[in-house]
C-alpha cells in the first residue's frame, strides 16, 4: 500500500506545469491584436496633431505677409508671390492689391486698394483686407 502512494505521487509529478508554445503563441498573437487596436486611436491623434500645426504655421505665414503689405507704403503695393516650406511640404503664398469702387458710382477709386492673401496649394486659405489711403495716412477696414 505504502507503495502504491509512493508511484501514485511519482505520477502527479510528471505532469508537466507550464504552458506549451502553441499557447505561447496565441496569447502573442492575441496581445498584438490588442496592441494595434489600442495604438490606432493614438496614432491617428498624432497625425490631427501634425496637420494642425502645420496649418498654424501656414497661416501664421498668411498674416506676417499682410502685415508686411499693411505697413508698405500705399503707392508701393503691388501683386507678388513667395514660396515657404512648413515640415518639408512646399506652398506658394500670392498676394494681390487692386483698386476697388467702395461708394459704388462703378468707378475704382485710386486710393483704396483690396488686398488680398492667399495660399496657391490650398483655395479655401486666404486673408482679405481694404486699405484705404487718406491724405497719406493708410488705414485698413477689415
């Protein structure tokens, strides 16, 4: 009887404890799964991050160039273009400055100018300002 015990415990302790590679396997595989699926959201954050800022700093480049035309002498306003580059990606800001009717008798008037600034790449981005010159005092309705 003692001996039976005896071979008895012999037995339970070859049972192996552990897991096997197969199960190793598929919780790898399960944790890569829930990995990618948590990380998505975060990635795609990062990238909302990433164009926001380069639209700051697109736009902090539209209103420098209309300050810029804003404080240039009246008579000295004319069309023109510059290229900037944000993180790599390259745009075209084009400005223009023309005589516009404000009281509405269908002719320009020479001492009030639209200007207007804008990106080339992107049509919706765009600044638009009237200067008014009066008696060599510029002001600006916006």
């Amino acid at each position: 009887m003692l001996l039976q015990k005896h071979s008895r415990a012999t037995e339970k302790s070859k049972v192996p404890s552990g897991f096997t590679l197969v199960e190793v396997m598929v919780s790898v595989v399960l944790l890569g799964i829930i990995a990618a699926g948590v990380s998505y959201p975060y990635m795609s954050g990062l990238q909302a991050l990433d164009i926001k800022e380069d639209r700051l700093l697109l736009d902090n480049h539209l209103r420098s160039r209309m300050e810029i035309l804003v404080s240039t002498d009246f008579s000295a306003l004319v069309d023109g273009s510059e290229v900037v580059s944000i993180n790599g990606q390259n745009y075209t800001i084009t400005w223009t400055a023309v005589d516009m009717d404000i009281n509405g008798d269908a002719v320009l008037e020479t001492n009030v100018k639209l200007v207007t600034v804008s990106v080339t790449e992107e049509p919706g981005r765009s600044l638009t300002m009237v200067l008014v010159d009066n008696e060599d005092r510029v002001g600006k309705i916006s």
